[in-house]
C-alpha cells in the first residue's frame, strides 16, 4: 500500500488529503482569513505562514509523517510539458521567481520541505502552465504575440483519462475536447494524450467565463486601454478577475444566474446563453485543430453541475461528437493518482527542462 499526501494551495485556503493508494482516507481545507493574508505584500511572504499551518493541522488530527510520496498541485512555472515531475531546485526557483503571483507557487516548497525531512520524493503533476501546443497553434498575427498555454490541465487530463478508462482504452488512443466550466473556462484538444491547442484560460482569450472576459475585440480594447479613464491594473482585472458574469451582472455564481433567467429575468437569459455560445464556438474550433476526428467532448467543472448549462451546450454540440458530463473537479484525488501511477511504475517521471521544447 502507497500512502500519500496531496497538497493544493489555492488563494484563501489550503485542500489537503491523504490518499492510502486510491482511497482517500482523510481531508481537511485549512482557511485563511483575508486579515491574515491582508499583510503580505507578495505570494512568498506566506510560505511559513501557509508552512506552519499545514503541520499544525497534520498535527492536530493525529497523522504521522510517514508518507511514500507528497505531491502539490503544480504552480505557475515556465512552460512545459503536462505529467508528473521531481521536484527539484530548478522548480523551486521558477516558482519562486515567477512573473505571476498565485498560491500554487508555493505547493511545491511546501511539498518537498515535509518529503525531505521523512525522506520520500515530492512531485508536482499536469501544472497550469502545461505547453503542448502545436507550432502553428503558437502563432498569431503579430510575432511580438504569441498564443501561451495556461489552462486547467491537471483536471482536464484527469478526466480524460478517467473517460478513457471507462470506455476501456487509454488517454493516449484517444482525441477528446475537454470543456472545464469554472470561474475560467478553458476548452482544450487533446490529441492522443497531448494538448495541441487550447485558449488561454487566465489571461483573456477563448469564452468569456463567470469572472473572466475571454476574446475581446481588439482594437476596442486598445482603444479602452489609451482612454486615459483605466490604469493599467484597473484593464487587467476587467480580463481577469472582473470580467464576464461579473462584469455584466455583478456576481460569478451562475446558480443564481440561472434561476433569475428561469424566473424571467431577460437581460440574465440573454448573457448566461451568450456564455454558453462562446463556448460552443471555442469546443467547434477544437474539434477543427483535431481535424474533425473528436471522439468525444467532455463537460467538467463546477458549472457542468448545473443542467441547465450543460444542456444547452448539449444542444449546440450534439452534432459533432457523443458528450459526456463528468462534473465538478477533483484536483487531490488527479493529484493522489498521478504520484501512484508514478510509484507504482505505471506513469513515467517527467524532467523540468522548459528551454527545450
């Protein structure tokens, strides 16, 4: 039996869980209050702030330290290839010094400081940051600007090997899309078990989102941006943070979208249905970069709960390859499964090595 911790810092709370091979036998979501994080000026600020309160809740709940493996979700490295890796100390340092701030960046410090003082390997698996595109997938109009890969890769490619599975073939024999519906929403071809092409899911491209605003015209955003009447954060919350559902109707929780558009609310119907088309639009392009060979489209995430969404997306995709709705996410137990498939020899240990793609 493998015994495993899973770590999955997120931005006011700590997930964790202890799997015993792919049982999961306990959980706990460690919270952090906004007045705590409130003094901290930068995301690594909170490492032995986040540090002490994941052994102190070990602690609490009686655990010992005497895991096979601990594995953290993976943070915003530079681009590189999805799988499970060795944390090493070029990861750490990429995460460190990333250019983007998020709590995930500190999972793997976490990570490896607990495996190294019981003496087991620590691993990151499927990161955000995943880059599998292909070349003519990168390019855009402008050279200065190439098309990056952030998305929800760790779920993403859980899923899909989880469909895989039920239908008795592996992730690799297969070309799926694979819709993840969050407070982003990233829409992704995976071609036998690479993601070819996918939109950025952080940053503003592919469906606008429940915070986020996706594909923006534009020259009328350049247009916004010289105005003079937004700064430059003030742009990048309207993409991300302050977009989409948010910005047309002042929440990100759909359910209540939902039955404000069922009780008649028009102007709700009419922006949760322009949500749903784009969507639709970003999975149609997909099954393009797939070559029209889509052996089916998957609808996960916290908004494929939600009938009311996934039917109507049902209703636009129904034509071009059998749906399945797999909802909800469960990041520890992918986590859990990557480090086993690698402790039991089943999934192979990637390096770090993102110069070379």
């Amino acid at each position: 039996m493998k015994r495993i911790l899973a770590i999955n810092p997120g931005s006011t709370s700590t997930k964790l869980a202890i799997y015993e091979d792919d049982q999961q036998v306990w959980k706990k979501s460690v919270y952090h209050p906004m007045e705590d994080l409130k003094r901290f000026h930068h995301i690594n600020e909170q490492y032995e702030y986040r540090r002490n309160h994941i052994t102190e809740a070990l602690r609490k709940a009686g655990i010992s330290l005497d895991f096979d493996a601990v594995i953290s979700r993976g943070g915003l490295l530079k681009p590189t290839q999805g799988g499970v890796y060795r944390i090493d100390e070029r990861i750490k340092n990429d995460l460190w010094n990333s250019s983007m701030e998020h709590a995930s960046n500190l999972g793997a410090w976490i990570a490896d400081e607990i495996a190294r003082s019981i003496g087991c390997p620590s691993y990151i698996a499927d990161p955000v940051v995943t880059d599998e595109l292909s070349d003519i997938a990168r390019i855009t109009g402008i050279p200065e600007i190439p098309r990056i890969s952030i998305f929800h890769a760790l779920n993403s490619r859980a899923v899909s090997r989880r469909y895989a599975a039920q239908t008795g073939k592996k992730y690799e024999e297969m070309n799926l899309i694979v819709a993840h519906l969050g407070g982003g929403i990233s829409v992704s071809a995976h071609q036998y078990g690479k993601v070819i092409d996918v939109n950025n899911a952080l940053n503003g491209e592919g469906p606008f989102s429940p915070e986020r605003a996706g594909t923006i015209p534009a020259r009328q955003l350049t247009d916004l941006c010289f105005s003079g009447r937004y700064t430059h954060k003030e742009i990048c919350k309207m993409l991300n943070g302050r977009g989409g559902l948010a910005a047309h109707l002042g929440t990100t929780d759909v359910p209540t979208v939902i039955r404000k558009a069922q009780a008649g609310d028009e102007k709700c119907k009419l922006i949760l249905e322009a949500m749903i088309y784009t969507i639709a639009k970003q999975t149609g392009a997909m099954h393009v970069a797939l070559r029209g060979q889509t052996d089916a489209i998957i609808l996960t995430g916290g908004i494929a709960h939600n009938e009311y969404c996934t039917t109507a997306l049902c209703e636009w995709l129904k034509n071009i390859a059998p749906i399945v709705v797999i909802p909800g996410e469960d990041e520890m137990g992918a986590l859990a499964m990557n480090a086993l498939g690698v402790l039991r020899g089943e999934l192979p240990l990637q390096k770090y090595h993102p110069d070379i793609q």
